[in-house]
C-alpha cells in the first residue's frame, strides 16, 4: 500500500510538473534579485531550428544587466539569448556570436520580439511594435534542440551558471515562441494582443517549471 501511494505522488508530480497552463493576463514575478529564482521552460521541438521568433513583454525598473530570454544547449550556452546591457543597448546572440541594438527606453511595460533565420543570418529586434536596423548573424547555422530555456537569469552553464547582478527583478510575460520568422505584420498584430498559433513555446498552453521566488500573479499591462 505504502508502495503504491509513493507511485501515485510521483506520478501525481510528474503530471504537474508537465501540465500545459493558459497563461493568458498572467505574468511571472521576480521581486528581488536572486541567484536562484528562475522558471524553466518545456519547448516543443523535434529539429533544429533554422528560423526563429521570440516575443514577450518585460516591465522592469532595472539599469544594470539582465537576461530576458535565455536558451541553452549543452554545447554552447549562449544559442539563443535576449539579454540587456547596463548602457541600455539590448544584444541577441545565436550559437554564442550577437549584434547590439539600441532601442528607446520607457518606464511602461516594454515588448519584444526577436527574429533569425540561418538561410540570411538576417536578425531583428521589435520593441512596441518598431523595427531596430537588422543585422546579420550565424549564417547557415542550425539551433540545437536539446535546450535548457530560462526566464529570469542569464545561463553560464546548461541549465545553472546563474550570477544574481544579471537576474531580472519585475515582471515577464506573455512569452511565445515560433520556428520561423514572423512578417512585420505579424509582428505588429502580436504587440497588440493577437497570436499566430506558437508552435515552440505557447503562453496559452505552456509548460513551465518554477524555483527558488517566483510567482504567477495578474499581468499588470492590458
């Protein structure tokens, strides 16, 4: 008897651990800075990906360095990265090589998407809707599929290599991940509220993971 309650927690555990949950008005919180409070993101992917779209919206305070989106393979930790530098400049990197774009600030609630695709190296970067001057990256490169996705620290190791001085402290949310790149008017629609069906990361059914101090509370942008 004793056996077969430990099964059902475990299995109990598992289904929760795995569950898809609608996110939809919902942001994930970081309050403080900390060198262990993260959520974990479970992607849907089969191949490599030659082609990407990230969005999310942030609504942070900060002016020093932290990473919004951080994708991690066991070869190479930096494969996809959204990182803020402490001059205001924003950097994506792809296979551990990025280009610097400098876009407005704003003390509101601020959204972005970014965009690669490997047959061009051709790299976007959206804030409110507005395209920053693309640039090229990795060329011809092919994105590993067994990832460690990260909101919240930038990863220095798969998986872990957290520094707490580039934590985010704030708000993240409606996080949404495609295999190609979206158009412009896509994009535009996305920063307004509509969606594409995400077919890597979908915040209407994601899976996530959360450790150390995080919560799920009320999106505080409408």
């Amino acid at each position: 008897m004793e056996k077969l309650s430990l099964c059902l927690l475990v299995i109990i555990s598992l289904s929760n651990a795995f569950a898809q949950t609608d996110m939809i008005g919902k942001a994930f919180v970081f309050p403080k800075e900390s060198e262990n409070s993260y959520v974990s993101l479970t992607a849907r992917l089969t191949k490599p990906l030659t082609a990407l779209t990230v969005c999310l919206r942030v609504y942070t305070d900060l002016n020093r360095d932290y990473s919004l989106f951080s994708y991690a393979t066991k070869t190479q930790y930096n494969e996809i990265l959204l990182f803020r530098g402490k001059t205001a400049v924003y950097s994506i990197s792809v296979g551990g090589a990025d280009v610097v774009f400098k876009p407005h600030q704003s003390s509101e609630p601020m959204h972005f998407c970014m965009t690669w695709e490997s047959t061009s190296g051709i790299t976007e970067l959206w804030v409110d809707g507005k395209p920053m001057v693309r640039r090229s990256l990795k060329r011809g490169y092919s994105l590993g599929t067994q990832a460690s996705i990260i909101l919240g620290q930038e990863q220095d190791a798969f998986a872990g290599g957290f520094e707490k001085n580039q934590c985010l402290v704030g708000d993240i949310g409606d996080v949404n991940m495609w295999d190609y790149v979206l158009s412009p008017e896509e994009i535009n629609t996305v920063y307004a509220g509509g969606t594409f069906s995400p077919n890597v990361l979908n915040w209407r059914a994601l899976r996530y993971e959360m450790s150390g101090e995080v919560y799920v509370k009320p999106q505080l942008w409408p």
